[in-house]
C-alpha cells in the first residue's frame, strides 16, 4: 500500500469477481429466474462496472436469445408436421373404409383391416409426439392448485364396464380433496394413460389396485414380468410384453408430465405386480433455495 493513499478493498486482489454494485447481481438472477421461453422476449442485462460481469451477461443473452429461437423453431416445426399429416391420415382412413364397403373376399377384407389398424396406430403415434414435444416445450405451466381426487373417481368411473369386459378386478381408495399443482389439460392424459396401461398389460382374472393419498399416487397391475429392466420403461417405444399392438410412448408421456409438474415417478415390478409410485412434492421448492443462495452472495459483496 503506498503511503498517502488509504487503503481500498475494490483494488485488491479477487475483488473483481463481484460487481461494484452488487444489487446488479440479485437483480440478473431475478431476471434468470423469471425467464420463460413462451414469452418469446429476449433477456437484456443493464452494463455493470465490472468488465467480467459484462462478458458474462453477453455470453447469458447470446445463449438465452439462441433458446428462444430454438424454441420457436421446434414449436413452429411440431405445429406444422401434426397438421401436414392428419390430412394425408384422413383421407387413407377414408378410402379404406370405402373400400371395405365393397364386394371383398376373406382375405382382402383381412388386408384392408390391417391397413386401417396401421393408420390407426400411425394417428396415435403423431398425437403422442406432438405431446411430447409441446411437454418438453413446457407449454402447460400451471400455477394453481387443482383437486386430483376428483378426476381420479371420474376416471375410475370411466374404466369400470372395461374393467368387468376384460375380466379384471379392481379395488381403489381415493383420499378426499387431494390438491396438487396439475395443468387441467394433463390430469386426464396421467390418469388415463395410468389406468389404461394397468388393464391394457394384464390378463383375464388379474387385479388393478389404485391408492391414492395427500403424498402419493400409486398403481399396481398383475401381468407378466417385464423383459427390459422398469427404469428403461420410460424410454418412448419401449412395450411391455401383454400388449404388442401398444404404440409404447404411454409412460414417456406419464414420466415428462411428472417431470414438469415436479413430481418424483417410480416403476418397479415384484411378486408379479407391476407398481407404479408417484410422490407429490412439498411446498418447498428449489427456487426458494436459489433464492436464499443469491441473498446470501448479496450480503457477501456487502461485506
């Protein structure tokens, strides 16, 4: 320290690694937080004194702004491959059924339903994608509490005279007025896919249990031990083995709609049961610690 001049902290060594107005900092991380890829706006960051920070918060916008294009591009891309094949997939359907209204033989007739169970299967398999797509885009945020138990006893309901049709039994308990955090347009989709997986992988005179409770959803299925270990269950287009005809993306839809809503899945099979086990999460959240964590690195640069 030279003589005459006091000493100042921002000089010395490491000081440059926080700005000098360290309010900028919390306020970058807001923004970071608040950014959302459907708005389509592109982050901008107020100059700093800093010169790092400045690098820094170019690099952040070149990668945020690449994001958002990304994104446009896909959502862009998923809107316009769904339209352009529903119209190619309608008219097949239609000739086949004009075609089956015809004076056929045995064995056309067979031809002509296996082609209209492949067009069937191709129909599902375009609405399955561009689900997935539109999940993985996080285009159903949600933000209020819905009540989970009310759509379970409705889906239940539902499935009954299927359930008696297959030879299945069933038992289920239903807590009253459970609440989770759930996009109305994605409860139907988890519970249908759910139970419709239970009785779609079992056999005649099997069992479906359903519990469902303040902390949990949980639903096991007798049926045949699966030949590729739970986990990889998940995957799209891995099937089990009771249903072939199965388009195989029904637990990668169930999985990204957990994973967006912040539920924890689980899939395991064991004395001849398949069980499926998703835990609701607790009303502290990871935002909440990245909050603390930027105030505590605020009062730091105070320091």
């Amino acid at each position: 320290m030279e003589a005459g001049h006091p000493y100042r902290p921002d000089r010395a060594y490491g000081a440059a690694r926080f700005p000098s107005d360290p309010g900028s900092l919390l306020q970058h991380a807001q923004k970071l937080q608040r950014f959302n890829l459907r708005s389509r706006k592109k982050l901008e960051f107020k100059p700093t004194r800093t010169r790092e920070f400045n690098e820094l918060n170019n690099f952040v916008g070149k990668m945020t702004d690449k994001a958002v294009d990304d994104y446009i591009s896909l959502k862009e891309f998923s809107e316009n491959a769904s339209h352009e094949l529903q119209t190619p997939l309608a008219i097949i359907r239609s000739k086949l059924e004009l075609m089956s209204e015809l004076n056929i033989e045995g064995d056309q007739a067979v031809l002509i339903s296996d082609m209209q169970n492949a067009v069937d299967r191709l129909t599902r398999i375009n609405r399955s994608l561009v689900l997935l797509a539109r999940l993985e885009n996080n285009e159903f945020e949600c933000k209020e509490l819905l009540d989970i138990s009310r759509y379970a006893r409705e889906t239940v309901n539902t499935f009954c005279d299927l359930i008696t049709i297959k030879g299945l039994t069933m038992d289920y308990r239903i807590e009253e007025r459970v609440e989770v955090k759930l996009h109305t347009a994605l409860v139907d989709i988890l519970l249908n896919n759910l139970i419709g997986n239970a009785i779609r992988h079992n056999y005649p005179g099997g069992h479906i249990s359903i519990e469902l409770t303040g902390s949990k959803l949980m639903i096991s299925n007798t049926g045949a031990e699966p030949q590729a270990p739970t986990e990889e269950m998940f995957q799209r287009f891995r099937k089990g083995t009771m249903c072939q005809s199965s388009v195989g993306i029904g637990l990668s839809i169930v999985k990204q709609i957990c994973d967006m809503s912040g539920f924890t899945i689980d899939y395991g099979f064991s004395a001849g049961h398949h069980i499926i086990s998703i835990d609701f999460p607790t009303t502290f959240t990871s935002s909440k610690l990245l909050q603390n964590d930027v105030r505590s690195l605020h009062e730091k640069t105070q320091l």
